[in-house]
C-alpha cells in the first residue's frame, strides 16, 4: 500500500440481513476507498486500490474480524448520526 497517505478504517453498527448479522466497513486513503462487509470479508466496492490491496484489504478484514465485530456491536447509529459519539 502506498506508505505517504494515512489508511482510515470506519465501521458500521451490527445489522441484519438475510436473517445473518453483518457489519459494513469503509477503508479511505485520500481520495481512494473501498467497502467490505464481515463475516465473509468480501470487498464489494473500490476505487483507486489496486486488486492486490483490496485482496490485503480483504485478508485484514478477515484476521481480524472476531474484534471489529466486537467493536462494532458498541456502534449506536442514531447517536453517531446526531453526532453525539
């Protein structure tokens, strides 16, 4: 990955979907960004990553996604929204 620009990681709160819990996670660096959702730590969107750091990006979310989820069933939506977090 490109070492002059910070990576910044932002994650969802726990949802549900198809009856499976989920959490959305964003990765930005600069102008770049790339979406991933856990558990499958599937990549599902990207922009200006090469296919080699989404698959990094992909590995990371997976190796550590037993504490993201953690930290993600802390995310209240509706205080991060009103910008009470």
């Amino acid at each position: 990955m490109k070492q002059s620009e910070e990576l910044r990681m932002t994650y969802s709160g726990i949802f549900t979907q198809k009856g499976q819990q989920m959490v959305r996670v964003s990765f930005e660096r600069g102008k770049d960004f790339a979406e991933g959702i856990l558990p499958s730590g599937k990549m599902e969107k990207s922009s200006g990553f090469t296919s080699e750091e989404t698959q990094q990006l992909s590995k990371y979310l997976l190796q550590n996604a037993d504490d993201i989820i953690k930290r993600a069933k802390h995310v209240n939506p509706l205080r991060s929204w009103m910008g009470k977090d």
